[in-house]
C-alpha cells in the first residue's frame, strides 16, 4: 500500500459556501489535495448556522470541511481581489458557488483565469444551472426538491409533499462535481489543458428522477407519492410490528415465496390476487392490509429473524444512536475521530471509498478554525513557481 495520496500536490481553491461546494472540496482533501477553504470575514455562514454547535461552529460547516485550510480574506478592498486572484492563478483546481456575475466583477471568473492559467480546472456549481431563463435565480436543496419534481413523489400516498431527511442534492451535485474534477484533471493530463465544468442542483436531481421519469418520457405516467411504498414492488414498505418498525422488501417472485412461508402464511403464496408482481401490484391495498395485521401481533427481533432465516431482504428502521453502534457501521470504520490543536477530538463520518493501494483515512485533518495557517497557506501557494508557469 502506497503511502501517497492520489491528489497529493493539486491546489484547490475553495471558494464555495453552503453544503454542495464545500462537501466537493471536502472529498478532494480526502484523496490528498491541498484544499484552501477561502472565507468572507467572519466565515462561512454555516459556522453560525445551529444550534447545536461544537467549539463555536455549527454541524454543517463539521459536516464537510475537513482535511481543509482556511483563510479569511476580504474580496471586497482591492487588497482581498489581487490577493484572490494570485491564488486562483496558483491553483490547479478552483470550485465555486456563486451566481454567475459576483466572481467576473472580482476578475476572479474562469475566462479570465484561464488566459492565464491555462492548465486550470474550474468547476462552477449553482442552484439551476450556468445559464438559461432561470439562470440568475438562486435556491437551496429544498425549493430544487419542490421546483424539479422530487418533492413530488416524496410523503405518504394522502400527505403532503415532504422533503429528504438531509440536503441529499447538495450532496449530490457535490459527488458530481468531485468526479468531474476528477476526469478534468485526468483530461488535462492527456492534453495538458484545463477546463471548465458545470453542474448544478436542480441537474443532480433530475438525474435522480431515473425510473419515474422514464415513467413519465415512456409511457406518459406521472408517478404520485408512495412514502416507504415501490410504485411496481409489493410487498415493499414499512410495517408496523408490536413494538417498531421493519422494512420489508419481498416483491421479487424469487423472494415472494420464501417471504410468505417464513412469516407462517404460505396460503398467500398461492392466493390468484398475489401470484405474480403485477398481480400484487394490482392488488396492493390488500395485500398491504394481510400483513399489517399480520404483523402488528409480532415483536420486531422475532420478524426479522424469521425473514433473515427465509433469505427475505428485511432491516429494522434506526434512528442516530442505532447507527452508529451498528457493528456493521463500526466495523467499515464510518465513524471516526480527528483531533484539533485547539478543540481536541471531533468526530467525523468515515469514507464511501476504501481503496487497496492507499488508506484515504491517513492523516485526515479536522475542520480548521477561522483564518488558521493564514501565513503557511500565502508562503506554500505564492512564494513557489505558479501553475500557470507549468501549461
């Protein structure tokens, strides 16, 4: 196993705000790369954003802002503009989140960049996209969850329209944007030139549309809410036992079977309203009527040993404290612990990725204080030769 991180000498500017940004910044300084987290003073507005905080900043901004530098600059004096702009020039990857017109006002956007850091990677993330009718209006996850459909198939089938339990399309679009600087930076390898790329909260989540959406552009179907219910698999839902809640997906004809003799009621297997998919599609209502008073007689842990036993896909519904002392959790090391000068430890969610050539846990850094490393940060990124002097 290597010692040497995939992205170990790529600068990155981060002069992102918020959660999508800042979670794409996050996974490159995860991989290796020499993140510098650029903030307005007083920082990012997720340091304030709480209760609950933790060593004067809130959950968001610990959320993703590790293995990060920060400095605290102001671009509004000319000072704060020509100092931006030298690091943006010394920058192998520059990430930003602001609306279309601020950076070009600052001198700092990627056509102006790029004449003379041709080798830099300039990846803009917004709410609805870099350009169109819509282009100059902002939004956060959940006015895109409501605007681009997915608020619309999401809450019990009579609620109302809910949102997901966390801002899953920031999440998203930053996963996009870390895999596209990711492939740009591959491309330039291959050509020796930078680019731009470009996505967005309200492209993330109509990519995540996928089966309702070919409902809709293929067979003209609107699909309605379903709460914990598939619109084509049943059974597939939550019920309720005596003392919880289960998850139950047994809609499959391979699973159909074994579900039906596990749970002690083989006769459904065969009843002429259940026996194929489409039939239990048809027939959703009663068949969701049977087991939920099947169910309501068993504990939780007795169903969920009976389903495991059949080979019958099933979970129980955890809450945060159930998570994180889930041996499963604990075991693929999810839940870690980095130490700060300052604060001490703080705990951090452990990686999607492992990798077999290197450990991309090794030496994480915890989220930095306001303006910290302000003078090593200027001393490594503009006292060495540019970026832009290698393209």
């Amino acid at each position: 196993m290597t010692s040497e991180k995939p992205l170990a000498g790529i600068r990155v500017l981060d002069l992102t705000r918020f959660f999508a940004g800042p979670f794409c910044t996050m996974i490159l300084g995860d991989h290796g790369a020499d993140v510098v987290k650029v903030e307005p003073p007083g920082g990012d507005q997720t340091r304030r954003q709480g209760p609950p905080f933790f060593a004067e900043n809130g959950m968001t901004y610990f959320a993703s802002n590790r293995n990060k530098r920060s400095l605290e600059l102001d671009a509004k004096t000319p000072e704060g503009r020509a100092l931006l702009k030298r690091l943006a020039l010394s920058a192998d990857v520059v990430v930003e989140n602001f609306r279309p017109d601020v950076l070009g006002r600052l001198g700092i956007d990627y056509e102006t960049i790029s004449a003379r850091n041709p080798g830099v990677i300039y990846a803009s993330l917004s709410a609805l996209g870099a350009d169109g009718p819509m282009a100059d209006k902002g939004g956060f996850d959940i006015t895109v969850q409501a605007e681009f459909g997915f608020m619309s198939i999401s809450g019990e089938r009579d609620g109302k329209p809910i949102k997901q339990g966390t801002s899953v399309f920031d999440l998203v679009t930053g996963l996009y944007a870390f895999g596209g600087v990711l492939a740009a930076l591959r491309h330039r390898d291959q050509t020796g030139r930078g680019q731009k790329i470009e996505t967005s909260l309200m492209e993330s989540q109509v990519t995540f549309l996928v089966d309702a959406a070919m409902e809709y552009l293929i067979a003209g179907q609107i699909r309605q809410k379903w709460g914990s219910e598939h619109a084509q698999i049943v059974p597939y839902k939550v019920f309720d036992t005596s003392d919880g809640q289960v998850v139950i997906g047994a809609g499959y004809q391979s699973v159909y079977g074994p579900f039906c003799r596990a749970i002690g009621r083989p006769e459904l297997e065969h009843d002429p309203r259940f026996v194929s998919m489409e039939d239990r599609v048809n027939h959703r209502d009663a068949m969701n009527d049977i087991l939920d008073r099947e169910f309501a007689s068993w504990t939780s842990e007795n169903l969920l040993k009976a389903l495991d036993a059949g080979g019958v896909p099933c979970a129980p519904v955890n809450d945060m404290a159930q998570v994180f002392s889930h041996p499963q959790v604990l075991h693929r090391q999810m839940s870690l612990k980095l130490n700060h000068p300052d604060y001490g430890d703080v705990p951090t969610l452990g990686s999607a990725l492992k990798y077999s050539g290197f450990d991309i846990t090794r030496d994480w850094a915890a989220p930095p204080l306001l303006g910290e490393e302000r003078d090593r940060i200027l001393a490594d990124w503009l006292d060495e030769e540019p970026v832009a002097a290698r393209y």
